[in-house]
C-alpha cells in the first residue's frame, strides 16, 4: 500500500483519486504514488465532470443504456451521457468500439492505450509529467505485469529454414491475415524526445506504430491516424527493420498492433535494458548464437543490439543470453554471417493467446491471482 503524500496539489482531488483507484483494477494498472503525480497525470485526460464518469466505467465494454442504469446519481440524461462519453473517446481517455452495430465504451489502460492517445498532441510540460509517473510507479505496474502485454517479432531474413517461423511470428504471415483497416500513426516515443531536443538515433522514420481491426476506424476518421494498404504496411515494417529497430507485438496470435522500437526512444525496451535479466520480461521463442569460427569481432553487432545483449570478449562476440530478446537484427548485419537465430527448445517455447480479448484476459486472471496471494 503506497502511503500518499500527495505534495502536488491537484483540484477536486478526492474526484481523481476514485478514478485513479477504478483505472489500477485494469490489466495493466495505473498506480498510486507518494507525491500525487498520478492524480495531475488523470489531469490531462479528464476533466473532472469526466473523472466523474471514468469511476463508472469498466474494463469490459458497455453501451450507453448499461452505464446509464449504474451510474444515475450524476443525473445525465442518456444523450447527455453518450456525448460526454464520444468526447473522451475522441480524446482517447476511454476505449470505444461498435458492436453489432451499438456503440460501446470502456476503461482504458494508460499503455498502450490513454497514453499514446496523445500522439500530436505533446507538451513539455506533460512530457516531464508524465516521466516522473513512470519513475514513480508505473514503470513497475508495466514490466510487472505477469503475462507480457507485448511479444518480439524476429525480422524474417534471420531466421534460417531449418527454425522456421510460424504463422504469428512472421510478420508478412501477420499483415495478411489481419482483417479490418489498418491505422498508421506517428510513434508517440520519437515525439517525446523529438520535443525534448533528443531525436532517435536508429531511425529518422516517425510513422512507425500501427494498429490493426475494426476498431481502427474511429482513430483514422478523427485523424489521429491514417489508413494504409497491407502492401503499404509490410513495406514501412521492412523498413523499421532495416532501420534497426525491433518489431514489439501485442502479444497475440492475432495482435491488434505491432509498435517499432529502439533503445533510445522506447520507454519500454529503456526501462527492461536497465534490469540484469531483461528476458524474463520478454516473451520471444528465439534467442542469437555466435560462431566463434567465422566471428571477427568487428563489433558490427554489438552497435545493432538495442539491448545490450553482445560483448566482444577475447575479439570474439558473445552473447549474454539473459538479455537477447530473439529479434535477429544482430544477424541480418553481421559481414561473415557468424551470428545466427535459434529456436528455442520446444518444451521452452511460447504460443500467444488467440487474440487480445484473451491476452489481457490472462493479464487480468494473473494479477488477480497475484493479488490473493499477498
């Protein structure tokens, strides 16, 4: 139990600080801490009439008949409550989608989620926010999420016949089998240290993330994102590749985006490359292997490596397991071809749930069962 200080002061706290407890039920939590920062964070997402209304709301999607009927003392009518509810959704507060034709809205996590609802819309000031947020406990409520939200997608050229890739980890398998629009949006991590004055290393790309299925085509019809073809998709994710960077999956079978990530800009992968086993927060099926025979110690991979994971020891590259995650960029750069990916052992091996439904399902039923326990 976190012991709140709240030094920041935030108007019609107590307001922010019911919604801040409903958001820490979801999956992936929104937690509390010491010096209120999370209730001035709720700030930039809510007012508080809307704070109000985010109480009500669940992780499971509901019409506006069924939070109507459980949230009546704030005396809206219906037509009152769907507007105010198309307002957040429009900001990205909250999530919506259309169900058989209804309109529904639900609680959202903060990432991915509320968060990159952001994108286009940054400020210094929320950017500084929203970074000591993150040091003061969310960082900790992402990565100790028991079943990962995302999963590596190994780039296809390092991958040999032999450990062949399957339908979910290949991301041409990926693109075709999506069903539905996909969006195209700027890579809100790029933005963060853009403004900050700290452009990407990696890449000088910033249409990097998509998202993919029906629910698509609310953010690509109030233009925070933009459709593009299937061709269009593969070509811009070759090229992230290319770039470097590490293709991080919703962690499903069938995902419902697929973000491009490097160790400059990413909080994720800066945040796991920081900790001594960054593996264990990872769910990848592959892992690199040098052959001592044909390395030359170049260092070519080492400078690849987004994690940290190759030293040069005695002119030779080595691997330190604990920390490759499997996304085979250090392969597809090597001059002798020394470095290769691995499958992992099959009784080690792991098949995503069947789609993001399950997934936070899992994420849900674990942290609940975790919850028990202490």
């Amino acid at each position: 139990m976190v012991e709140l200080d709240n030094k920041i002061e935030v108007p019609n706290a107590d307001i922010y600080r019911k919604l801040q407890e409903n958001l820490d039920k979801l999956p992936i939590g929104f937690p509390a801490t010491k010096s209120g920062i999370d209730l001035k964070v709720l700030t930039y997402f809510f007012t508080p009439e809307e704070a109000k209304i985010g109480t009500y709301l669940k992780w499971e999607l509901q019409s506006v008949n069924e939070i109507h009927e459980i949230a009546k003392e704030l005396n809206f009518t219906k037509q009152e409550l769907e507007n105010k509810l198309d307002t957040l959704a429009e900001k990205g507060s909250i999530r919506y989608a259309i169900r058989d034709g209804v309109k529904k809205y639900a609680a959202d996590i903060f990432a991915v989620g509320m968060y990159e609802a952001k994108v286009n819309n940054l400020t210094l000031e929320f950017i500084n926010d929203i970074n000591q947020f993150e040091d003061e406990g969310f960082n900790i409520a992402f990565i100790g999420a028991r079943f990962p939200q995302m999963r590596t997608v190994p780039v296809e050229k390092s991958v040999t016949p032999e450990h062949h890739l399957q339908t979910y980890e290949e991301v041409a398998k990926i693109i075709e089998n999506i069903e539905g629009p996909i969006a195209l949006f700027n890579c809100i991590c790029r933005q963060n240290h853009d403004l900050q004055g700290d452009p990407c290393k990696q890449t000088s790309l910033r249409e990097n993330c998509m998202g993919f299925g029906e629910d698509m085509q609310f953010p690509i019809d109030i233009g925070r994102g933009r459709e593009i073809t299937k061709s269009e998709a593969l070509d811009i994710l070759r090229k992230n590749q290319e770039d470097g960077l590490i293709l991080q999956a919703g962690n499903a079978i069938k995902p419902s985006f697929i973000c491009s990530c490097c160790g400059c800009c990413c909080g994720v992968l800066r945040g796991l490359s920081d900790l001594p086993r960054p593996i264990d927060f990872f769910h990848t099926n592959y892992y690199a292997q040098v052959d001592s025979e044909l390395c030359v110690g170049c260092g070519t991979c080492v400078e690849r490596c987004q994690m940290n994971a190759i030293k040069i020891k005695n002119d030779i590259a080595k691997v330190i397991t604990k920390r490759c995650i499997g996304c085979g960029n250090c392969v597809t750069v090597c001059p002798e071809e020394a470095m290769q990916l691995i499958r992992k052992e099959k009784e080690k091996e792991i098949i995503p749930p069947q789609n993001s439904e399950e997934m936070y399902n899992e994420i849900l039923i674990r942290k609940q069962n975790l919850l028990n326990k202490s």
